[in-house]
C-alpha cells in the first residue's frame, strides 16, 4: 500500500504570546514522542540526500530519522552525535529553512521534512531518559592543542580533537563557557540548563576548560605555545565588540549595546534582580535599533522584562532584515512594533543625563550598494521624536582585538578577522588555526561548529606532519585537502 | 580552581586589604591594570585595582572600599573563604616614563590604585612625591606602605585632623609653588580628578588619571564601560583605564556612574535586612 506523503508538518507547540511575555521561559514547546515520531514519517529516507549537503557539519540526517521512525531515540541522537556534539542547541537556534530543511525534497511540494525538530526532540529525549553516554576515549596522543574561546566553534573543534586523542584545553575569558549561546541567545528561545548540559558532555569527552582566562591578557597565545607546550592552536574568539553609530547623544544614560543588555539579561541573569546582583535599567519605552536576530532577542527580552512598549527601527525595508523570519513573526506576535525606513540621528537626554526622546528621520531606498541591498538615503526633513527610556543598538559586531594585538605575526583583514586560508583554517602563523565569527564575520552557530569541525581534521593533519619541511606554507596555501 | 583567600586585613573604617591565591593574574599582572571578581554564584562583577603581586606565592593582593552589597559582602569572607571568580589582568599597563619629579595624588581607595604605579615610577629614575587625601584621620590608607617607597608623602585632610588641612588640590597647589612638577598622577573620587585635571590644565603638566567607569566583562565585549576622551567614545577596560586627564568628560563619567543607583541602594538594603536577620 502506497501511503500519500503528509505535505504539512507536524505543529511544534508554541507557549500563547500573552503568557510567554511575561516569563523569561522557552517559548517553542518541542515535539512529545508521537508528534516526533508522525513527524520522521514524513522523511523518505532519501538514498542520496541533499539535506545533508546542507547541514555544515553533515549530519547523517536519514539515518537519524530512520532510528526515530523506529522509536530509537536513544540511537538516533548517537548518530547525531557522531557528526554535532551540540544537537540540543541546533536543534534550536540553526537557522533550519536556509540550511538542511532548504535543500529536503519534500519541501518541493509540501513543507520540508522539520529536521531541526527532530533534532531538539532527541537531544531533550536522551537529556530526560538517563545517562548521556560518552564514547570511549582513544589512546591518547600525548600533544596539548589551546582552544582559544569556548563559543561553539572552540566547543565543536575541542570535542572533536579530545575524540582522535589529544590533550585539549579551552580558554574562556568569561566565567561561563559557552560564549554568544550562554551571554547572548536568551532562555527563552535557548535555556541555559541546555547549553550547560551540552558543554558538560564536551568535558566527558575529555576536554578541560579554563575559565576567567582571557588569551592576550592572563597569558599571551605566544606564552601558551612557546612556555606550557601548547603545540597547535584554535582561535574561536568570535565577533563580540560592539558597535556604536556614533550620534550625538550616544553615552546618555539607558543607552545599552546590545552585548551589555543581553549580557546583563542571560549571562546575570538581571531578569531576576534582586534574587541576583547584577541590574538592568528598562523602562517603558524601550527603542531596539537594528533587525538581526540580535535586534529581535534584545526587543523580546527588554518585553519580558517589563517594557511596556517596544520599538524596533530599521533604516532598511522588511525585505533586507536579517533576523529569521520565525523570530521576526515571534517578534510581531508578542507585540513588538517595527519602524522599517527610519534612522535614528540623535538622542536627547534630561537634565540627568538620562535618555529621553529619539530623534529619527525617515528612509528611502537608493541603488544597490557593496553588499547588493539597497543603499538607505535619509528623507531630508523628515526628522521627528520618539519617546526612549530605553535604546538598545543592535547595529552588528566587529572582532576583539585582544589576540590579535598581542599575538606576534598573527594577522588580521581590514574588517578585523584574522587572516587564514578558508579550506585548511591555517592563519599567518605556524601552529595557529581560527575558525567561527572571528574567521568569518558574525555568522551562525552552526556556521561556527563546521569551521571547529574542518579545523579539527588540519589541526590532526598539521600534528602528524609537523616535522615535514615546509608543511606550514601548503596548510596557509590550501595545498593540503582532507 | 578556586580563588581563596590567604589574609585579610583591616586597614581603616570600610577598607580592607586581601591577598588572593590566583597564580596565572600574579604572574601576568603590571602596574595599572586591575581584575574582575564574582564573590558568589550570584554575584556582580565588579573590578578592582591590582595592588601587589607576588608571583612566586601566586598572590594578588586587593585594597578596596566598602560601599556597596558587593565590596561589603567582600569584606565579610574570612581567610580560606574562596571567591567565585578572580580574572586579569584587564587592562592597559601605566605608561612609565622618566619624567622628572612626578606628583602621585591618592583619594580613598584611589591611593591603592597608586601602590604599585609609584613603585615602578620611581624604579624608572622618577622623583615621587604621594599626596594621600581622606575626609579625617582615620581613613588616611596606607601611608606607612607609601613612605617605603616614594620621595615624600603629604597627607591632607578635609578636616585637619592630621596633616595638612584641606584638599589634595591644596596639597598640589603648595607643591607646585613650591617646586617644578614634571607630571602628576592623580586616581580617586571622580571630582577629585576633575579638579587636579582643572589645576594642572593651565602649566600644562602633563596628567594622568584612571577611571572607574561601571564594568562588566572587562575585555571590550559590552561597552558599559564607555568614557569620552578627546571627544571620542573609549571603553576604559580595553582603551583605558589610565587616560589623559585634560581630555576627559568627568561630567559624563559621574552621570554615567549614577545609572543604577537605586537599584544599588534597594540591593543594600536587602543585603543589610538580611545580615540582622543573621545576627539575631
Ligand atoms: C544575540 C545573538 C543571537 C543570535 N542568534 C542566532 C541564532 O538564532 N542562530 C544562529 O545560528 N546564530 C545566532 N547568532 C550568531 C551566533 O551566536 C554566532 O555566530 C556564534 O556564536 C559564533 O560562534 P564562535 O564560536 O565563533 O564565537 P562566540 O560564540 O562569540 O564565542 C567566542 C568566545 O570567545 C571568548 N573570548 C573572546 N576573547 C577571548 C580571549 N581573548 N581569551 C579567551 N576567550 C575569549 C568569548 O568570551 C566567547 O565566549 C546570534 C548571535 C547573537 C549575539
Ligand atoms: C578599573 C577600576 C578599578 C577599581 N579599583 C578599585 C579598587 O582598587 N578599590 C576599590 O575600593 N574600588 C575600586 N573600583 C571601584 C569598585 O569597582 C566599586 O566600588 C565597586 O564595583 C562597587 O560595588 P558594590 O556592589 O560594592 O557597590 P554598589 O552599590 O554596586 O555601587 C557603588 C558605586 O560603585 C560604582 N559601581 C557599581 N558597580 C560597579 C561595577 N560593576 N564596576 C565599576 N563600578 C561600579 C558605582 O558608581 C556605584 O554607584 C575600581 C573601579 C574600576 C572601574
Ligand atoms: S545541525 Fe543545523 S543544519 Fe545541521 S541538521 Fe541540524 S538543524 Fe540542520
Ligand atoms: S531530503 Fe528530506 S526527505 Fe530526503 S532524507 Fe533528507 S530530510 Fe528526509
Ligand atoms: S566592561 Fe564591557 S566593554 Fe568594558
């Protein structure tokens, strides 16, 4: 008997958008066992898969469908885990409709297979349902490789270094690893307990973290290579310098970047002042320049935790928005208003130095600029005021140049990220391999863990042919192809 | 790895002195620059100047004033208590020159701050001259420690209760009448600075301060630490702490320093419910 192919997914449910603003907990509920299972029905279990040409870090996306299908659940996040060490984590954040679920043949005629929810509901699965088991560890090299930053590119790199054997240290400058997941993406769309737990598999893996260290500053990269015997190393220190626009009026007081306002928020945990220590000043008008999926989650949370009125504004149109468009929708949902056209030029502060009003002017769309959109050309005289108690920039990030600067001959692009070649990682200087948002420019996570992933393999190749004469130009060059 | 406490001591009304086991900072550490701790799972982060190292023990030593939860709950851990987090060395070092004879004006925990600045000035061939200002006799800090390593020490208190009476402006002005200074190094309350800043503008002598905006991560990441030098937006952890005095907004730094004072006074007071509820 032929069965007819479901064209719509399974619904994932969703906490109502009156309740889910008023806690800081996850909104999108994840998938029961039968919903799950309903849902791996719909995969045809593809012989050559194109999804999987989609997936970064290429997990084997039928045969994990095909455990789940079968009730193995337990089998199938092994599978997962044999290619992605994070499966709870992307299973949330990847941005799905652009990647694996983009390239799935059933989304030719109905809706993509939801490989991402799948994903989630096995790594939550096997969380609930008793021990994560840990692969056996593999003899050891007796090599120590220095992971500089512990976001998921330094995660994914030193798990898969500790799996082939070899000694591995991760170096976070903040007191939690984990790094834009733990500081940046807010529990309601990434809970904490999950990164915490995925991280703790990477340490069963073996995997040793050092906290409170900051690279360039506790100790330079140098002193860590040339003194403690670090033989290679992975630099993961992602893109976390804020930018600012630079308009009168930026310094007033209730001006955050978004790194500060998250970071208060997730990593302080300042939605729960006093019960913690740290604050975060929100009042009720609260003014979110940018519209990246940085924009959305400052707008969500500033809701959350107690704005009355949220604002986001964006000088380019709906079209040009980087955020993905479930978190946009998300957005609109809890009641967030978008202001698309519209700049701000200045902030007028009370006598206190508090913010107080937005200036903003109006926007239209001229010729393509360098990155292809639309080149957004001010409205003269179009100026008008807003009220703000509270302004958030979400305007990008740039890479910190604390390594960087103190790393001798470890060079950098004109944009700030360290110069390597893309294939093989290798950067200017022997020995040292980057990968993730300071390689690239802010980017994805999943984005992040691949980079970790490739680095891994010619960090391996680059250990077992150090002594080969010249070993280091062909890595740089890309002459080597693993 | 935790960051214990080795000794504690007591060095005035509100001001306590540390020493805390953190290898990797010891050996790391420079003059100028400072360190972020977390007493608790729940803490603030909150910087602190390095006063002392000793990196053969592995010790940092610590100078702070008690005036809010976080530095009180500091000054409540006994020696063996062991801090949540301990990290540095943040910051940009002290630019140590030979100028000639530097003038080194310490206010309330800012006179900590110059420890281990006027240490390497006068190792660099400088003639220090230390001006240590406090409200009344008892909070004048660490003038004997002070004594062992300068040229001269000048105590000024608000009320004359112990040297000379006024501010260490007083102190600077006398000085400067007195001799030609090369270069003054001012650390303290925010109007404090402002003033030297404002005496030192005119004969251009050159001045440096350190600023104590409110920080977070301390390594650029958040900018809650942004300052206005020369007009431009600086973040003091990475850019700073130490600037030139003549070109700083002190206007903006003491707003700024204000943004979360109610929450700060309303944490405190909880904080303070508590320890009675403790005591009884
Ligand atoms: C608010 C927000 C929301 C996002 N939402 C999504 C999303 O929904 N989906 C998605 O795919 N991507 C999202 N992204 C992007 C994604 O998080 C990043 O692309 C990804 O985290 C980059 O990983 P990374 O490993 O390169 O660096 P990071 O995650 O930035 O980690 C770098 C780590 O290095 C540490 N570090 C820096 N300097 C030093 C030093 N000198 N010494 C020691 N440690 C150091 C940092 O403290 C940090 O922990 C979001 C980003 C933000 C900010
Ligand atoms: C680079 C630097 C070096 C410093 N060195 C010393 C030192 O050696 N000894 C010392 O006693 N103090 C020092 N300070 C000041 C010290 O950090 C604050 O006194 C401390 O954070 C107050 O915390 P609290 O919870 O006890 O008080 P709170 O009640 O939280 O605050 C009291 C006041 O301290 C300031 N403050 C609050 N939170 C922070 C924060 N996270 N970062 C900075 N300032 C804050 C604010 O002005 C606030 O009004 C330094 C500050 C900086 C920036
Ligand atoms: S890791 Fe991301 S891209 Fe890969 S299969 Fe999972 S959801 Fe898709
Ligand atoms: S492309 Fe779609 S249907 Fe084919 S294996 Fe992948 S998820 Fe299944
Ligand atoms: S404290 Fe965060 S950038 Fe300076």
């Amino acid at each position: 008997m032929a069965r007819r192919l479901k064209l719509e997914r399974t619904p994932m449910s969703k906490l109502p958008p009156a309740e889910r603003i008023k806690t800081f907990d996850e909104v999108a509920l994840g998938y029961t066992p039968e919903e799950a299972m309903a849902e791996a029905e719909r995969c045809l279990l593809c012989r050559r898969p194109p999804c999987v040409a989609g997936c970064p870090v290429e997990i084997d996306i039928p045969s994990f469908i095909d455990l789940i299908k079968k009730g193995d659940f337990l089998g199938a996040v092994k599978k997962i885990k044999e290619a992605n060490p994070l499966p709870a984590i992307c299973g949330r954040v990847c941005p799905q409709e652009d990647q694996c679920e983009m390239k799935c043949v059933v989304g030719i005629k109905g809706q993509p297979v939801a490989i991402g929810r799948l994903e989630r509901f096995v790594a939550d699965y096997e969380a609930a349902h008793g021990e994560v088991e840990i692969p056996r560890k593999p003899p050891r090299k007796g090599k120590k490789v220095a992971i500089i930053g512990s976001g998921p590119a330094g995660l994914v790199c030193a798990s898969e270094l500790a799996k082939m054997g070899y000694d591995v240290t991760i170096f976070e400058a903040l007191h939690k690893p984990g790094g834009v997941l733990m500081y940046g993406i807010p529990q309601f769309r990434l809970p904490k307990e999950i990164v915490a737990r995925e991280i703790d598999y990477v340490k069963k893996l073996g995997v040793e973290i050092l906290t409170n260290f900051v690279v360039g500053k506790t100790r330079t990269l140098d002193e860590l290579m040339r003194e403690d015997g670090y033989e290679a190393a992975f630099v993961a220190t992602g893109a976390g310098y804020p930018r600012f626009m630079g308009i009168p009026g930026e310094n007033l007081l209730g001006i955050y970047s978004a790194n500060e306002f998250l970071t208060r928020i997730n990593l302080m945990r300042a939605y729960r002042f006093p019960e913690y220590d740290t604050p975060v000043k929100v009042g009720k008008h609260v003014i979110v320049v940018g519209a990246g999926n940085v924009a959305m989650d400052a707008a969500r949370s500033a809701l959350r935790a107690g704005a009355e009125k949220v604002t986001i504004v964006y000088r380019r149109s709906r079209k040009e928005m980087t955020a993905r468009i479930e978190e946009i929708e998300n957005a609109e949902e809890e009641g967030i208003e978008l202001k698309i056209l519209t700049n701000p030029v200045r902030f007028i502060g009370d006598e206190n130095g508090w913010v107080r009003e937005v200036e903003l002017i109006r926007m239209k769309l001229g010729e393509p600029d360098e990155s292809g959109r639309r080149r957004p050309i001010p409205v003269e005289g179009s100026e008008y005021r807003i009220p703000a108690d509270t302004v958030i920039m979400a305007i990008g990030q740039v890479p910190n140049p604390i390594v960087p600067d103190t790393t001798e001959g470890l060079e950098t692009t004109r944009h700030g990220t360290i110069t390597a070649n893309p294939r093989t990682h290798a950067t200017t200087k022997e020995g040292v391999f980057t990968g993730g948002d300071i390689m690239t420019g802010a980017a994805t996570v999943i984005l992040a863990a691949g980079s970790g992933k490739t680095a891994a393999r010619y960090i391996d190749y680059y250990l077992m042919h150090r002594d080969e004469p010249g070993i280091w130009q062909k890595l740089f060059k890309g002459e080597v192809e693993l | 790895m935790g960051y214990k406490i080795l000794r504690k001591e007591v060095l005035g009304p509100g001001s306590k002195l540390m020493e805390v086991h953190a290898p990797f900072v010891a050996r790391g550490a420079k003059p100028g620059q400072f360190i972020i701790l977390r007493v608790h799972e729940k803490g603030e982060r909150i910087p602190l100047t390095i006063a002392k190292t000793d990196p053969e023990r592995g010790v940092v030593t610590i100078i702070f004033q008690e005036v809010g939860k976080t530095t009180i709950h500091l000054g409540l851990l006994k020696e063996g208590d062991e801090l949540a987090d301990f990290v540095g060395p943040l910051g940009k070092p002290t630019e140590i020159d030979k100028f000639g004879t530097v003038v080194a004006i310490g206010g309330g925990f800012g006179t900590a701050v110059l420890l281990p600045m006027v240490t390497a000035l006068k190792k660099a061939g400088n003639r220090v001259i230390t001006i240590i200002g406090a409200r009344t006799r008892e909070l004048v800090l660490l003038e004997s420690e002070m004594k062992e390593i300068v040229d001269e020490v000048l105590i000024t208190t608000d009320d004359g209760s112990y040297g000379m009476k006024g501010l260490v402006t007083d102190g600077l002005r006398y000085i400067m009448s007195r001799e030609k200074v090369d270069a003054v190094y001012a650390v303290g309350p925010v109007p404090m600075m402002k003033a030297v800043a404002e005496m030192t503008r005119e004969p251009r002598i050159k001045t440096i301060v350190s600023l104590n905006p409110i920080m977070v991560d301390g390594t650029g990441m958040c900018g809650a630490c942004r300052v206005e030098v020369g007009g431009k937006t600086r973040f003091a952890c990475v850019d700073g702490p130490e600037f030139d005095a003549h070109e700083v907004n002190f206007d903006l730094l003491m707003q700024r320093l204000k943004m979360y004072r109610e929450e700060e006074q309303y944490s405190l007071r909880l904080f303070k419910e508590q320890l009675e509820k403790e005591a009884v």
